[in-house]
C-alpha cells in the first residue's frame, strides 16, 4: 500500500511541462470537453509506475489514469469486478482469470491477458527495483525473480501463464484465498507494450487505461489530468478534468480554497478544523476512512532493537495521551486507537477494539516506570522525524512531545524532527537514515486485515520501513493466508497482531476519519473508504 507514509518521483521524470495532447497518448485527444476542478496535492515519491508507488500522493494519479482486474466501491470499500470476467479457483492456489474484451490504453492499444502478466513480471523482477515487488510474493516463482541474496535467475514468475488473449492462470506458493481481493491494487494494473519497449519515453508521457490521461506535470508546482473521451469503463470522468496543485502547506491550501483560487482541499489542516464548519457548512466532508496513524522505529538501529527495549516503546505508548490530543487538535477528525488496524473493517473484517489494551491507554507513572527498566531512551532522547509540508503534523507531533514530557518529568525527553517535504522524508526513511520513531501513518490499499499487518511487520515487506522482525508473526500471517475459512483466517491475523503488541513494533496512535472541503463550484464530491475524492465523480458548475 500505500502508506500515508502510505508509506507513500513522478510520472516525469525532469521538471517540464508535457503537452495535453503529448504526455496522455493520443486516443481522443486531452478531453477538453467541460469544466476542470483544482485540488490539493503534494508530489509523489517516485515515477508512477504501478508497482512502484506506495504512497498517498502517487496513489491518488494512478486510481485516475489506471483500471485493474477489480476496482474497490467508492463507498462501500468492496472489491468488485472491474476488467476481470471472471477469477475462479477449486483450491485457493490455482487461479483463472479471464479479462473482458472491448478495453484498451488511451493509446488505442487493447488490454489483454499479456498486459497483466508482462506488467506483473515486471513488477515482481529484482533488477526493476520496484517498491511493491513484494506484492507478487506469493506467485510461484519469485524466488527466482526476486532472490533474497544475489542475482534474479529468471525474467519472469513461472506461475504466470498466458492462456489466450483474454485469459491466464496464476499460481500461487501456497493457498491464499483473499487473493482476489486485492487486485483491485493500483500494483496488479495492466501496462501497455510502450511501457517495455521505451521506457524513458513512457515515464515522460504515460498510457493507462482509466477515466483520465495526464497532460502535464511540473514537478513541485502541478500535475494536470484530463479526461479521456475514449475510456471504455462504466465511471467514465464527468468532469474535463483535474488540476492537482502542490501544496507545501496545508494552511496555504485551505486559504486559497476560501478565496476561490482552489476547488477542493482532499485533507484540512488540524489548524482550520476548529473553524471549518463554519467556513464551508455542507461543504465540508468528515467521514471514516481506512487510515491509522502510527509512529514506527528503527530496528536497523540497534539502539532501539536490544532485550528491553520492547518496554521503553511500550512505555511511550502509554505516555501519550490520545484522547486528549485528539480532541483538542482534530475536533472530531481523529479516534483513539485500540488496535492495529481500522474500524472500516468492521468485526467481520478484523477490527477488535480494544485489542491493544492497557499499552494503548493514558498511564504515565507505569509509563515512566517501563522506560527505565528497559534501559532508558536510547540516546537520552526520542526525536521523532515527521514531513513538514503536508498534514499538519508539527501541531500532533508536538502535543505527543508535550504528554511524553509531562508523563516523564522531562521537558527534553521528546522533540519533533521536521524533514521539508514528504518527497524527501520518504527517501530518509527508504534509505534507513531514522535514528528515532518517525511518523508511520497507514491509508489502506485493500479492505482486507491483512493489508494492515504484512505489508507492514513481515519479515522485509513492501512497506515494513523500520525493518521490524518477527517468525511468530510471519508463520502466523502464513497460517491465515492459507485459511480459506474467513473466521479462522481474522482469528489467526489477530493473533499475529496480539505479538505486534506484546512487541510494540509501532505505537498506533489514532484512526483516521477522512476529511475534505470544496468550493461551490463543485457537487458530488465524496471522499472513498481510502480517504481519496471520487474524482471522476465530480460535477463542476
């Protein structure tokens, strides 16, 4: 997933502006046909190819220039059939997937079996370097194109098999029966042969197969997209298109929004939700979303990975007060969190509240006590590194500042450590340079509870930035991705997510609920279970 670390560079590559006609691919042309709408945004870590963007900011282009297998309902979350005819199986390991015909590239090219399979290839080929290549994981034949040491010894997953143009089976190392569910992620897209053939060029001007082309994109200043009049799917855009503006902060977004120099503002800063009903009224959208908010460690330091210091991380969970900060900074925005998944879950799905327990409550005098028998705050001091640019962190991260203080008699125990822009805290983290917890929050790629725990706690996952490690945990995420009883298969991820908390492998702060607000020019604006806007949903005017 994406982390909103997500956890979570660009379509191109250098700083230039692309023409509308250049960059999307020919087809019909831009779609310049009706009104286009502004929104905020910040730039993506990395290019946008598919399997190669786990973050929110890149997340949110290729939901709008990709289609996949299945696409998640806008309000529901459910993963329901998007390209795919049917995906069937007998056993949970042996997969059918038949695509439908009549789809293609914005380019003209026809989406078909091998469009699946090349792209997956790639994505999964040690060599591509791509950040979801673990997502392939459980294709058979990944060891051989993905190694854990050493050179990849073949180009492609032999568990992948092009049957015909609109058919190819897929199997899997073990059985998973949820494997359906998450092909709806923006990693299982499809790739057009350009991709392949010209690679440089397909960064500089992208051919995907959704509601929208990217027409331009000027890194650190905006990214255009317009609709393409060709799209075949049923959620055509029924706008001209998107603006997204970068935005190094919130507060500047949210005042442009107010003047009318922008349409739509995707994430209001803590510093205007006192205020913002009354600004926007029904304009203003505060709904549950499957987003928690965590601070993740360094277990490459091993400052914080010694015997002991499961207690100091554990000790600074229950030094913070979430209650507190989260009603007074987030007025209704944010919940306390009792576990490490989300709400949007329902029981059914996994969520448990109160599965954390005492770890996750308000007790400084034990929280003080655990730090110093484990041995203390390794350096005498948690500096917890979080982006400046976007989010409003500095207000949380300096109140969670202030309750590890209070609760440990220190006003230096905690300070925040703000990094410019995500871009660049998202390559610190990338490049194991955290000496301290640093902000970890989590925007789900698929409604499913094991999209909050593996990508996140399995031994080297995709999106397990502090490189935490656990066997009982990776055997217990094994076990129940092998269940094809879903009851058995969320009673066996809650048990691995029992051993994230004995360890404290991350602090989990608070849900997140999506929140957005939107000039009068716009209407049917509604914010989806991942906290993304239904952009092409949109009416402007």
């Amino acid at each position: 997933m994406r982390g909103v670390t997500r956890a979570r560079g660009a379509v191109c590559a250098v700083a230039l502006a692309l023409t509308a006609t250049g960059c999307g691919g020919g087809g019909s042309g831009g779609g310049t046909a009706g009104a286009v709408l502004s929104s905020s945004w910040g730039d993506p870590q990395n290019p946008l190819e598919p399997a190669n963007t786990n973050e929110v900011q890149g997340g949110k282009v290729l939901d709008m220039i990709f289609r996949g297998l299945k696409k998640y309902d806008p309000r529901t979350g459910k993963a329901t059939d998007m390209l795919a005819r049917s995906i069937d199986t007998d056993d949970s390991r042996n997969f059918t997937i038949r695509v439908k015909p009549g789809w293609t590239f914005s380019n003209g090219e026809k989406v078909t079996a091998r469009s699946f399979v090349d792209a997956w290839n790639y994505g999964a080929g040690l060599r591509n370097n791509q950040k979801n290549a673990l997502f392939f994981g459980y294709i058979d034949g990944y060891d051989k194109v993905h190694p854990g040491t050493g050179r990849q010894t073949a180009d492609t997953l032999s568990g992948l098999k092009v049957v015909d143009d609109h058919t190819f089976t897929v199997r899997l190392n073990q059985k998973f029966s949820s494997f359906p569910d998450t092909l709806g992620y923006a990693a299982f897209a499809p790739l057009p042969r350009a991709f392949f053939t010209d690679h440089a060029a397909w960064l500089r001007k992208p051919v995907g197969n959704g509601p929208y082309m990217v027409a331009s994109y000027m890194k650190g200043a905006q990214m255009s997209l317009r609709k393409w009049d060709g799209y075949p799917g049923p959620d055509k855009a029924r706008n001209g298109g998107v603006d997204l503006k970068v935005y190094t902060d919130g507060n500047t977004a949210y005042t442009d929004l107010m003047s009318g120099n922008l349409d739509l503002v995707d994430d209001v800063p803590a510093a205007q939700l006192k205020n913002v009903r009354t600004d926007l009224g029904d304009r203003y959208i505060n709904t549950p979303a499957g987003i928690l908010q965590t601070f993740a460690f360094p277990y490459y330091d091993k400052a914080w990975d010694k015997p002991g210091t499961e207690k100091v991380r554990t000790g600074l969970s229950m030094a913070i007060n979430r209650k507190q900060i989260t009603e007074t900074i987030f007025h209704g925005t944010r919940t306390p969190a009792t576990d490490w998944t989300s709400p949007v879950l329902g029981v059914a799905g996994g969520f448990k509240e109160g599965l954390c327990g005492k770890p996750c409550e308000y007790h400084p005098d034990e929280a003080k006590k655990l730090i110093k028998e484990g041995g203390g705050i390794p350096g005498g001091q948690v500096r917890i590194t979080y982006n400046a640019d976007t989010g409003s962190h500095k207000e949380w991260v300096d109140a969670v500042c202030n309750s590890i203080n209070n609760a440990l008699g220190d006003d230096k125990a905690c300070v925040g450590n703000p990094v410019g822009t995500f871009a660049d805290f998202r390559n610190r983290i990338g490049q194991h340079k955290m000496t301290g917890p640093f902000r970890a929050g989590w925007q789900m790629d698929y409604p499913l509870i094991q999209n909050f725990l593996q990508p996140l706690y399995y031994t080297n996952a995709s999106s397990n930035d502090g490189k935490w490690s656990d066997k009982e945990f990776d055997e217990l995420v094994d076990r129940a991705n092998a269940e094809s009883d879903q009851t058995k298969a969320v009673r066996l991820f809650q048990q691995a997510e029992g051993v994230v908390r004995d360890h404290m492998a991350a602090i989990p702060l608070w849900y997140q609920n999506g929140s957005a607000g939107y000039s009068e020019r716009l209407s049917d604006v509604a914010l989806n279970p991942f906290s993304v806007p239904v952009y092409n949903e949109i009416k402007v005017g």
